[in-house]
C-alpha cells in the first residue's frame, strides 16, 4: 500500500515556540513531515469535474447512483475494469 507520507519531508523542529514542550518531553527537537502542498494548476484541473451531492437514503446503492449518471451499470463495471 502507497504511504500519504511518501512525497513529503521528514522535518527537524527546534523552533522556540515550542521549547516548553520539547522540555515536558525531554527533547531538544521534534521531528514530524512537512505539510501538504496543492500544486498550482490543481484549481484549473478540477474546474471541469461537475459535482452531484445526495443525501444517503434507505435502499441507496452507489451502482445504482452510477447508473443514474452514467447510464448502463454493467457498461460502466466493463469499461473501469479496461
């Protein structure tokens, strides 16, 4: 399985701010991975994707919902599977 943490960097921590905890924990520095960046043309990229929402009722299935979207379900199973 592919880790979330793989295309980030391991950071080394000594600010000052956080110099209280480092002495409740008897450390000098923390280490932890550098926050998430989205790429500049994320935005550009995602104006295409047109978004349904729908409330979860009794009886709702996602291949049903499929094919309310896409038409024939079993098209659809073939054609991911290609």
């Amino acid at each position: 399985m592919i880790s979330r943490y793989d295309q980030r960097i391991l950071m080394k921590n000594v600010s000052s701010l956080f110099s209280e905890q480092f002495e409740k924990r008897g450390v000098n520095f923390i280490k932890h991975y550098s926050t998430f960046s989205v790429p500049n043309d994320a935005f550009e990229k995602s104006k295409g994707i047109i978004m349904e929402f729908h409330v979860w009722g009794l009886g709702d299935r996602l291949y049903k919902l499929a094919e309310q979207s896409y038409g024939d379900r079993k098209t659809l199973v073939y054609n991911s599977i290609i």
